[in-house]
C-alpha cells in the first residue's frame, strides 16, 4: 500500500514536470517560436524558414497532439537537437552529467558525513562550548553564498598557496584514465566539493543536532540509562540511530537544493557539468537544451526523492503498515 | 498536568535572554544594512553606472572600493545594490508569505479533498529543482526584477504551506476551538477570534526564511548573469568580477570581498533574528561545572533500610536563575517494603525519584544531600560504579510506557541488551532467558519479535516491567508506572507488580498522584507538597488521624464508595416523568479510519444502540473506561455530530429536523465544560473576553451589558471579578481557576444542560472537590441539568442522581446512583466498582 501510493505520487510528479516544460515556451508571451528562437532571430527569417520550423517543433499541430508527441519522444529518449552544439542534447547530457554527479556525489557524501558527526557530537555536548562554537560556525557559514565561498577558495588555494588548479575537471594533455589523469581530476574536485559541501553540511548539521537531541531527550533514552546500559552503547543505538531517520529524508529532500548549487559552483570554476552548460544554453537562447537539462535534473531530483521515500520503511518499522505523516 | 507556561508565540524573545539579545542583534545589522541603502546617495556621490575613473584603479580615499573594468565606482555600486538584494528579498518574502498563508489557510480549514490535493501539489513543488526552475522560467518571462521577483515567490511558497497548514491544522483541533464551535461559533467568528490571532506570529518566522533564502537566489542568478542587465546588484559586481578572473589579481580584496561580506552580512542578520523561531538553534540551559555535593552532617546509611534518602537538595537551573524544587527530604525504604510517594503535581516527587537513580536532566542537579543504597553512596559513585548499579541493584519503572520503549527496536532486543548488563549468556541462554521474563509479566514469547508500536498500553507496560526488572535488582523505583491506563488496566498492572515484588523479594519506591489505588496496597505512604515530605506512615493512619493539612486534604477529597453522599440527589426521578431535555432514542455512531488511500482502513463502533433521557435540571453520571462512547454521546447531544442511526431529541425536538442552525440552536441550551482547561482557555485571551465569548457568538456587542453579565457569572463560579482579575489571561491562573472560569463561560447564557467531560480529572485532587461543590452550587441554585462524564464511578455516586455504565458503545447498567453502586448487577459495573 504504502509503495503503491508512493509510486503513483512520483509518476504523478513526473508528468507535471513534463508538462510544465512542455506548456512553458508556449506560454510564454508572444509566439512560441519567438520564445524557442529568440524575437531577434526570428525578424530576419523568411515565411519559408519560419514554417519549416513551425513543422520541426510541430508547431503546426493541435496542443494534444503536439503533447503526445513530446511525451512519446520523451520516452524513447529524444530531447531535440541542440542548436549551438549542433548534436543531439541527449548525447550532450550525457557528456556532462557524470562531471555533475561526481561534484554533487563527493559535495553530498562530504556534508552528510560532516555534517551528521558533527550535528550529533554537537548535540550530545549540548550547551556547552563546543556546541556553541560549533553553532555559531554554522550560522556564519550558512550565510555565505556558496559562489563566494568557492572565489574564497581559489584566492587561497590557487592565488595564494597554489597548491589547487582552479579550471576546469580533469588536466587538459594528460591521457585520460592514466595515474597522473587521476589525481589530476581529484585536485580539481577539492575546491569546488568544498564550496557546494560546506554549505550543506551547515545544514545537515542543524538537522543531525536537533534530531539527535530530540532523540537524547526521550524517555526511552532515560529508560536506557537506568538499565545501565553505557553511554556510548546509549548514543549510537538509542539516540543516533532514531537520528538518522528524519536526517536520511532531508538529505535527499535537499538534493532539489544541491542541484542548484553545483550548477553556480561550475561557473566559478568552469567545471563541464550541467551548471556551465545551462549558462551556455541560457546564453545562446538554445531551448532545446535548457528544456533537456531541465528534465534531466528534474527526473534525478525525483529519483533521490523517491529512492529515500522507499528506504524509508526500511529503517522505521513504523512506517511500513500506517501513513508516514 | 504543570502550571509552568512557556509562550513560544511571541515576535521576539524577552530582551534578557541569550535567544533575545542574538535576535536583536539581528535586527541591528539589517536595520544597518537597511538605512545605508535607503541613504545611498548622500553617502557617495557617483551613480553605480556612471564611468567615473580610470578602469582597474586601486582605492583612494575619493573612491573607497577603487573601481571596476568600466570604470564604475565600486562603492557606490556596493551601496546601490543593497537597494536591489534588499528590496528583492523583502518583496519575495511578502508576496510568498502571502500566497502561502492564504493557501494553508484554505487547506486547513477546509480539509478532505481540497486539502489532500493542496498537499499532492506541494509535495510535488518541494520535490523540484529550485535553481534550474527559476532559470528557466526567468529565461521564458523574461529576467526584469519584476518578473525575477515573481518567480523567485512563486517556487518558495511551498513549504512554508506545510509548515503553516500544520500549525492550522493543531489549531483548528485545539480544545478552544472545539469549545467556541460548541458554544454555536460560525466558521467566520472562529477565523477571526481565534486562527487570525494565534496564526499571526507564526508568519513572522516565515518571512524571515524566505527573505534569507530569496536574497541568496537573487545573488546567484546575478552572478549567473542571469540577472536583470539593467540593475546592479551585489550578485551582479560579483559577475562582472568573475568574468574578469578579478579574484586572480590583488583587486579580489576591494571588488570581490566586499559584495560577499555584504551578502553574508545581510543573510546572517536575518538568520539571526529568525534564531529564536528554529527550535533546532534554540540555546539549552547552560550547564554548570559540575560541584562537589555538600554532605549533610551525620549522613550515615541506616540499618533496615535498602534505600535512604538524607537531607537531599535538588535544584533547577534557567536562563533566569536558579530555583531549589527538592528541600531537604529524608526518606526512608525498608527491605522488602511498598512504600507509596504521593504528592500533587510540582510537589518534586519525580524530581525526587530521578535523583535517587542519579538521572536528573542536565539542567537539575542534586545540592546537597546523601543517599545510600544498602551501604553504597549514590552521590559519591563514580558514573561507572553507579552505570553497574542501575538495572542489577537499583531499577526503574518508567512513567509512560510507550515513550519508555525505542520505536525501532523490537522488544526483545531492547529486554535483551538489558539482560547483557548482568552478564554475558550463550545465545540459546539468552533467548530462553528473554522469553522466561516475558513470560513472568504475563507476556507471550513470540512478543519478542514485536514492535512497541504493535502492543496495547497495558501491554507496553509490562515489557518495561519484564525489562527494568530482568536483572532481579533490590530496589525498584515506579514512578508513575499506572497513570494513563484504563482504570482497570491499572488494577492487572498494579497487581502484577505485587506479585512480582513477593517473588522477587522487591522493595518498591512507587510515586504516584493516585493516591485511592496506592493507599490500598502500600505498607506506608510518605506525602509529598512544596518539595519536602509532610508526613510519613500506614496508609489507614494517615487516613484516620492526618497530623497535617495537606494530608487531610487529599483524604478528605476521596470520594468513598460507602457512606454518606457528599451532595444530596435532587432531581425527584420517581414522580411523573417531564418532557426530557435530552433524550437519546437507539442511537448508533460508527467511525471509519481513513489511511491515506481512499479504502477504509477500519470501522470503529463507538455508540450501539443506545437509549438515554435527561430530565430538566437531573444530574446524570455517564460512567466507563476509556473507548467506551461516553465523549461520543457528548458530541451528539451538542449537535457537533450526527447520529448514523436512531434520534436525537432536544427539548421534544428531533435535531435532525433543525438543520443547518442545529449547533446554533442547540447550544441556546446547552454547554460543554472540557476536561482540560489548559487547552480550552485560549491563553492569548483576557478572562473577559473568554466568559464574554458565548454572549459574542450570540451576537452580543454592548460592552455595558456583556460586562455586566460577565461578572455575573464569575460571581456566581465564586471566582473575583474586579478589574485586575478579568483582565488576567490564562497563564496567570491555576488549574482550578481555570476550571472555573470555563463554568463561568458555561453559566453566562444560563443553559438549561452543562455537559461536563471529566472537568476534574487534569486537576490536583485537592481542588478537585472545589470544582464538584461549585457544580453542585450551579445545578442547586439554577436548576441547571448536568450529565457528567467520568471515569470515577465513585465520583459519580456522590454528584448525579442516576448513572449509566458504559462499555463499548453499550449502555450496561442505569438506574439511581446510590443503588448501582450498593447493588450492581454488571460484572463490568462490579470491576469498575472494585478498582475505585
């Protein structure tokens, strides 16, 4: 029941998505091909041209058949050309996803593991200096647009120290997949997972600090106590542990977030991930790509969701029968 | 149950707490922030986008931040561009707020279908990508500030909805709302008397999330250049300084930190102040290095005693002082011994208890004082010493069981890492051993394998008895191990704990405000008031022969089920019957739980068939265990709910006939008193403007007459009613004041019924007699009819002049009062007779 439901949810989800994207360029004001092309170019077109490309983006037929054919083509995989790159943006996408998944994959595991140890060591020395310190650094560090914080990074690590190349995602003439490729691609991981990390780890450690003191303030915590169990035997398997599972939905709740933070950390350090790609897009007014990008971030963004949605009874047993509201 | 009132819905916290001086703090920075904007053109004297100096040149003292490549003066640009990050941030805010208080408002308070599909659309928001929707939405309208402000609000909006919806929702369900719709409220007069007021300062933590957030997208879709190109804002200089690699060049100090520090600075402010809304920052009560404890003079462990308690001092620390709750007490266990600690709420028993077991929450600590358990010094143990001592020497029986037991671990596991505490087994040992104790509290063997969730309350509670006591320790401490059980759920539980005490040879420290249930088992009773022990001895002495008041008090506030009655029957019920007021003909009422998918999840029969009459000023006692229908029947005579089968007459009229006015018209006549009035008494609301609610709902407006009236009826609940006291709100009043300010508010429109749903049970047994001589005092002096709801059939017996036993949506029994109780004929009615 409960998997049944939140799949319908998700599968809903997912058609707003396709339908938003595909109802936008032709809501926007003015004629769609205006907002497909941009106004300026489409001035300078002959009838001929204009019509041949009414017929590309079947412009010229009925809304629901013009639907069913995005959702069709959105099926088998076919997101259009992209106008500037001159290849299919499937193909483009692919290109430069892994480049934003090892970004956000490294940002993510680096404020989850941060963040959580953190939040509950911060929680278990509740009051005292080190918790305060701890949220005082968060408040602060919480305030800074990441952006900044990655600008912040190159000035000390590549101007300064110049221990950090700060361009780009893997050293340019060295052959790929070879020793020194490798390290190469880790040093360019370092600032930019930093920048999008440390933000989220602020977070996630907000999170991990109120959930495990909320957790150390049960009485089953108390009970436990009495029993005589340690206090070390307390925190993992009492207060920890029922931690973790509001901290697991928000981990992934906030991937939503995360998404749109790596794609401002790639402009800073010109990282080949989607986030320079949707500048170029945007740019180049080449919708054909922003639109593919746009779903293709949407559909991951709906995937965590749903991956932690179905963890989540794994680790609650609570949820598994009854609504987990 | 406590007196202690916390407001947590206040725009700020009080100015001399560390929460309160971050928040203004806060409020400082942006109001910095602010005015520098607003006075931009007085502090420098270029435009942002006038070329002013050379390109690339470095501070001087007439350009303060030097300028950028266009020659713009970066100062000025700064100064200006406050102007846009501020007024992005602010108008997003208000417009998000807006919608999303609008939209939780509708969901809310409409509910079923409306709300459900509010819901599925936020959900789904939430699950978007925030950043790469604004991109693309700011790319099809358009980047003008307009449009970018439009956008940003309208991806925001959406878990505030959540959040806010919630907080409707707890409101919308609290007891004042339920009181005001059963004093004949509309929907209207509840939204404005009620929700608007209490929802009010819970926008304001809202606000100031979405301006902080909205004034980090607004930076980062600028710097995206992303931006409107015809304004210059902080994400914008930061643009123009990232396209010019300025941060690899010495320039980064005047043109890239400045904008990010005024960023950071900004958004920080309005963490600040939104600081003391996010409970998960709020500042825990500082500790304390930890003291040596001062031992008293002579503190020596007596002999006969396993358990001794000397001259101990506990006290609370809060941000406003310190505050001694435990004064002194000596106490005495003896081997083998049940000794009842029985004391009303805040007399320091708990406090007591835990301190014994060394358990204090951090922000309690023990002063002075010495305990000895059996010769070892509690006070003086080493945390270790006192770890190997808790569960195998000395155990706890913890207040309610279902918070006492981890929800993701199954029972056994949770028995099991408990019995590891007093050695380690071989597998096969440990599970035989496991099942044998579950077994010992009346427990199955394949309840190993259950979840706490998956127990029934009485259930729950005898796995935590199977664990605290797995280990045989010596000394047992229950504190409050019966409250919150049906009555008679409590007398199996009760019983179970003196059997296991004879087969164990335990010695039972059992704290309780139930003092009836205690004082037939205990071997001695200490009671507890003020943080000290007034008087210690055999129950029945301290029955016969109370030395001081506070024992006398709550004595005499038992009622027994034997002699004579307290309050003399009045309704003559044996003459000619009179047109009944209220009267139930075979009434049926099912609930359906709903799960979140349209299919029934289960039935619930909470009325069967059942047939009542109320007599025109009679006191009728509705009498059972929890789930019997008794609120049920409550909720149909005031018209709140429909019965699904059968008739509900009032004053000879069927309600069914009444229409959509029935909850209008019926509550001319009728009143309902809830049992708690902590949660029916609005706290935001002056004691007049709680009595005056009934006469407002009836339309009522002339401040002359409804004062009049007002006083009236706090005269006639014995309450003062001078100036000081009806502008007092609830917090400033005890639990028995409160009560009576909720019969004040019933008597005001003189109903021919007041419906009472347990009014006594959330208050101290001590004023608990209060508040039955006051009802007395109404019904007499008004002939004002009663039905009383309560568990307490002996209670029941000394008020009502007939009673109607109640199980499981059934009537069982009914007839005059004196004679159900001298000679009942139910089995159910005998149990529940037994336990009072």
């Amino acid at each position: 029941m409960y998997y049944l439901r939140t799949a319908l949810q998700y599968t809903v989800t997912l058609l707003v998505v396709l339908t938003a994207n595909f109802l936008l360029p032709r809501l926007a004001p003015g004629n769609p091909i205006n907002a497909l092309l941009g106004s300026d170019v489409v001035e300078n077109m002959t009838k001929d041209q204009i019509e041949r490309i009414m017929e590309e983006f079947d412009l010229h037929l009925p809304l629901w058949q013009q639907y069913v054919h995005y959702l069709t083509s959105f099926i088998h995989g076919d997101l259009g050309n992209s106008i500037v790159l001159g290849m299919p943006v499937s193909q483009v996408l692919m290109q430069r996803l892994p480049w934003t998944l090892l970004l956000m994959g490294g940002a993510l595991l680096f404020s989850t593991v941060v963040g959580s140890l953190l939040g509950a060591y911060s929680a278990w020395r509740r009051g005292r200096a080190a918790d305060l310190a701890t949220i005082s650094g968060v408040l602060f560090v919480g305030s800074l647009p990441p952006f900044w914080l990655a600008m912040m990074l190159i000035i000390l690590f590549s101007t300064t120290l110049q221990w950090l190349p700060s361009y780009g995602a893997y050293p340019i003439g060295t052959p790929s997949g070879s020793w020194a490729w490798y390290v190469g691609v880790a040093k360019r991981l370092v600032m930019p997972t930093l920048a999008l990390g440390l933000v989220m780890a602020a977070n996630v450690l907000l999170i991990a600090r109120s959930a495990t003191m909320m957790a150390l303030d049960q009485d089953y915590v108390t009970f436990a106590r009495a029993k005589g169990l340690s206090e070390q035997r307390i925190f993992f398997r009492h207060a920890f542990r029922n931690a973790l599972l509001p901290l697991v939905t928000n981990v992934m709740m906030s991937i939503g977030s995360l998404v749109g933070g790596a794609l401002v950390i790639e402009t800073v350090f010109s990282y080949p991930g989607l986030g320079s790609l949707i500048v170029m897009a945007v740019n180049a007014r080449d919708y054909n790509l922003l639109q593919g990008i746009f779903i293709l971030v949407s559909l991951s963004v709906i995937l965590a969701n749903l991956a932690a949605d179905l963890m989540y009874p794994l680790v609650d047993p609570r949820t598994a029968e009854g609504d987990p509201a | 149950m406590s007196e202690r009132y916390v407001d947590t819905r206040r725009f700020l916290a009080p100015a001399e707490t560390l929460t309160g001086k971050v928040q203004r703090v806060g409020m400082v920075i942006l109001a910095v922030i602010m005015l520098s904007a607003i006075c931009a053109p007085l502090l420098t004297s270029y435009a942002p986008r006038d070329s002013v100096c050379r390109p690339f040149a470095t501070p001087t003292a007439a350009h303060l931040l030097g300028c950028n490549d266009a020659g713009q003066d970066l100062f000025s640009q700064l100064l200006y561009g406050a102007r846009i990050s501020l007024a992005v941030g602010l108008s997003v805010a208000v417009l998000s707020t807006l919608l999303a208080t609008i939209i939780a408002v509708v969901a809310g308070f409409n509910g079923g279908l409306i709300d459900r599909l509010i819901m599925r659309l936020v959900d789904i928001i939430l699950c978007l990508p925030f950043m790469p929707l604004v991109i693309v939405l700011g790319v099809f309208f358009g980047a003008s500030i307009r449009t970018q402000v439009l956008v940003i609000a309208f991806v925001m909006w959406a878990p505030s909805v959540r959040e806010l919806r919630a907080q409707i929702l707890q409101i919308r369900s609290s007891a004042f709302v339920e009181a005001s719709l059963a004093m004949g409220a509309s929907g209207y007069f509840v939204g404005i008397r009620h929700l608007v007021p209490e929802l009010a300062p819970l926008i304001v933590p809202q606000f100031v999330r979405i301006a902080h957030n909205a004034i980090l997208v607004e930076t980062s879709l600028s710097f995206l250049g992303l931006g409107d190109p015809l304004q210059n804002s902080w994400g914008s200089i930061l643009f123009h300084a990232n396209a010019r690699t300025a941060f690899l060049t010495g320039a980064w100090v005047y043109w890239v930190m400045p904008p990010g520090l005024a960023v950071s600075l900004t958004v920080l402010s309005l963490a600040l102040i939104g600081f003391g809304y996010d409970a998960s920052l709020a500042p825990r009560i500082r500790r304390r290095l930890a003291r040596p404890i001062e031992r008293p003079a002579g503190a020596a462990p007596r002999p006969g005693a396993v358990l001794s308690v000397q001259k101990l001092h506990v006290s609370w620390d809060s941000e406003f002082g310190r505050h001694e709750v435990v004064h002194g007490v000596d106490l005495d266990l003896r081997r083998g011994e049940l000794l009842g600690l029985v004391g009303e709420s805040g007399s320091g028993k708990t406090t007591l208890s835990m301190a014994i077991l060394r358990l204090l929450r951090p922000s309690a600590s023990v002063t002075r004082g010495a305990i000895w358990l059996n010769g070892e010094d509690l006070l003086r143990a080493s945390d270790a010493t006192m770890r190997r001592l808790r569960g195998r020497r000395i155990a706890l029986i913890p207040q309610s069981a279902m918070n006492a037991l981890n929800p993701v671990l199954t029972i056994g596991a949770q028995l099991g890492e408990a019995l590891d505490q007093g050695g380690r087994r071989p597998p096969e040992a440990r599970e035989a051993a496991i099942v044998e104790n579950l077994l010992s509290v009346g427990l199955e063997a394949r309840h190993a394998l259950s979840f706490p969730h998956e127990l029934s309350g009485g259930m729950r509670q005898r796995a935590v008895i199977a664990i605290a006591l797995c280990n045989r320790p010596e000394v047992v401490i229950a504190d409050e191990p019966t409250t919150g059980l049906d009555v008679l759920v409590q007398e199996d539980i009760m019983a179970l704990l003196l059997d296991l005490r004879r087969r164990l040879d335990l010695s039972i420290l059992f704290v309780t405000h139930n003092l009836p249930l205690i004082a037939r088992h205990a071997d001695r009773l200490a009671v507890m008031c003020g943080g000290t022990i007034v008087e210690e001895g055999a129950p029945d002495a301290l029955r016969r022969a109370p030395r001081h008041t506070h024992t006398r008090a709550l004595f005499e506030s038992l009622p027994a089920l034997v002699g004579d009655r307290r309050w003399q029957a009045h309704a003559d019920t044996s003459g000619p019957a009179e047109a009944p007021l209220i009267e139930l003909r075979n009434v049926s009422k099912t609930f359906r739980r709903r799960s979140l998918g349209a299919a029934d999840a289960g039935e619930h029969q909470a009325l069967n068939d059942v047939s009542l009459t109320l007599a025109p000023g009679e006191k009728l006692g509705l009498v059972g265990g929890s789930g019997a229908g008794k609120s049920t029947i409550a909720r149909l005579c005031m018209g709140v709910l429909p019965p699904d089968e059968g008739t509900v007459f009032c004053q000879g009229k069927d309600i069914a006939s009444l229409g959509m006015r029935r909850r209008q018209i019926m509550s001319e006549a009728i009143h309902l008193v809830f049992q708690d009035p902590y949660q029916s008494l609005r706290n935001g609301m002056s004691v007049r403007d709680i009595v005056a609610e009934p006469l407002r709902i009836r339309g009522e407006r002339d401040p002359a007459v409804i004062h009049a009236k007002v006083r009236a009826a706090l005269a006639a609940a014995k309450l003062p009613h001078d100036g000081a006291f009806i502008s007092r709100l609830p917090i400033a009043l005890s639990g028995g004041q409160r009560q009576r300010v909720a019969f004040a508010r019933a008597v005001v429109v003189r109903p021919k019924l007041i419906i009472a749903d347990e009014p006594t049970s959330m208050l101290d047994q001590s004023v608990r007699m209060e508040i039955m001589d006051l009802m007395e005092s109404l019904a007499r002096e008004n002939a004002t009819a009663f039905l009383l709801i309560t568990h307490d059939i002996a209670l029941a017996r000394h008020f009502c002049d007939r009673l109607a036993v109640l199980r499981q949506g059934r009537i069982v029994e009914e007839g005059l009062a004196d004679t159900i109780v001298q000679t009942p004929q139910n089995a159910y009615t005998r149990a529940l007779i037994a336990a009072a």
